[in-house]
C-alpha cells in the first residue's frame, strides 16, 4: 500500500535523500519517493508498517510530518 507523508524542514537535496534513507530502514517499506517541491513522501509498504513508525523515522531524522 501507499501512504503520503507531508513533511516540513526539508531545505536541499541532503534533505531529501536523509528523509528517503530514514522510511527505507523502516522493515517493510519497499520504496520510498521524497519530493522537495512537493514537501512529501510516497511511501510504498507493506500493510504492516504503521502511519506512526513512518512518522517517528521522519522526526527522528530532524524533520516534521504536518
Ligand atoms: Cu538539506
């Protein structure tokens, strides 16, 4: 399944590759689509991944999900 995560702080390309590194380390999320523009992340997981987890790597990783 696919969950769209809006995520503010998120300045660079760095950025962008830290928030993507972080929801890929999450077990069971197959990919991850981070968009600076777009200020999001499409999140591609398995149905046992939780809104939350998805949450917690993107704050964990310095940035804020809205
Ligand atoms: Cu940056």
């Amino acid at each position: 399944m696919k969950t769209t995560l809006n995520i503010e702080g998120m300045s660079c390309d760095h950025c962008v590759r830290h928030v993507s590194d972080a929801l890929k380390e999450i077990s069971g999320v197959k990919n991850a689509a981070v968009s600076l523009k777009e200020k999001n992340a499409v999140v591609d997981h398995e149905d046992k991944v939780t809104l939350e987890a998805m949450k917690a790597a993107v704050v964990e990783a310095g940035y804020e999900v809205v």
